[in-house]
C-alpha cells in the first residue's frame, strides 16, 4: 500500500512546500518541526489501521467505554535523519517501544555508494507492528538492508514506512526487495533520481538540513 498524504488537499501540502523550499530551509528549526509535523499526520493515519479493544474507564461521574490500542508498535529511525519525524510519531504514539538504525551511504571514489550499516537498538519485533521513519526513499537499498538486518530481532505482522519525499523508483525496489508486509506513506511522491541518487526535485540533504553539514564518507 502507497500513501501520497498529499494527493488530498490539507496542511501537508504546506508544510511540504515550506520543506522544499530552498529559502525557508535555511531556518533549520522550522525544517526540522514541519518532519516533526508529518511524523504526526503519519502516525494519526497509521492509527487508523490498528487493532483496538473496549476498556472500561472510571470518570467522576460514573463509567465510560472507549476504545484503546490492543497492541503497542515499535518506532524505528534510520539515523541521523530520521530523528524529527520519529519525535512526530513518538508524540502520538507515547507509549511504543523504540529502535535506532545507523544506516548511511559509503560513497566511493568513483562516484559509487554502498550502503553500512553499523549500530541496530531494537526490542523483539515478533509479531509487532513496526513503525520506520527515514526521510528520504531514494533508492530504496538502506531500507531493505535495514528491514534485513532488523529480521534477527523477529519477524514484524506488518511494517509502515514513514517518509517525507519518496521516489518512484525506490517505492518499486522497496517492492521487489523486501520480505515483508509494507506500507510506505510519503508527505509526497516525485518520479527522478540522479546519478548519484539523489531524489528530483526533492529537497536536498534532509539530515544536513535538520543538523548541519557532514563529512562526506
């Protein structure tokens, strides 16, 4: 299942005009609050598809039946740019375990990457609903490397992917690669990739933006 949250008309499509925005992109706090905020749309959708139960609460007045999660998801990041739609999904889902993934790009002198990954936190994923943010689905291979690796924690009823730019090319890798039951939910959708993998016209580095430049490795 792919998700556009901007095929619909709603403040998505503010805040991603406010992400790709070269100028506003400068205040990086601003940048890093609009992922924040689609991390928050993201999981209040994804809330939608969960399982719930009735339970009885006791108000002053008397009692009341509401409805509650049956089960907790996992949150996961890809670090480090993941971490502001994490904050967003961790707003609403309070009370989720976490997991932390360094995936990054290699990048080789001839102008080729591989991706590393180097650091996995994670609680058991058997049977559990995964949550994986990552800004950026460009090419798709740090997702299925990071979706294998997180396997020997279990195996997950269904992983949702949460991103703010995502690119065709990489959903149809995501597709093919990945052993998993997935949906991939995307602030919005754009067609071309460069060379060296970086998504068109997307909105450049998400992490340099949110945290300042790196040294390239």
């Amino acid at each position: 299942m792919i998700i556009n949250l901007s095929d619909t008309n709603s403040l998505v499509g503010e805040w991603m005009s406010e992400i790709r925005d070269e100028v506003i992109q400068c205040d990086r706090m601003r940048f890093r609050r609009n992922l924040e905020r689609l991390g928050e749309v993201a999981a209040y959708e994804i809330s939608k598809t969960l399982m719930y139960v009735d339970k009885e609460v006791e108000t002053p007045l008397g009692s009341a039946h509401v409805q509650v999660l049956k089960h907790q998801p996992v949150i996961g990041t890809i670090l480090r740019a993941g971490l502001a739609m994490h904050q967003g999904l961790v707003n609403y889902f309070d009370k989720a375990d976490h997991a932390f993934i360094s995936a990054y790009r290699k990048h080789n002198r001839d102008g080729t990457f591989e991706i590393r990954l180097e650091y996995v936190s994670c609680p058991p994923l058997d049977g559990k609903v995964l949550i994986l943010s990552d800004p950026m689905l460009a090419t798709g291979a740090s997702l299925v490397k990071t979706i294998e690796h997180l396997g020997e924690f279990g195996k997950p009823a269904h992983i949702h992917i949460v991103t703010a730019i995502a690119c065709t090319i990489g959903i149809e890798y995501v597709q093919r690669n990945a052993d998993a039951n997935i949906s991939i939910w995307a602030g919005d959708i754009d067609d071309e990739l460069t060379a060296k993998g970086y998504i068109v016209p997307g909105l450049g580095d998400a992490g340099d933006l949110a945290f300042g430049e790196k040294v390239q490795q």
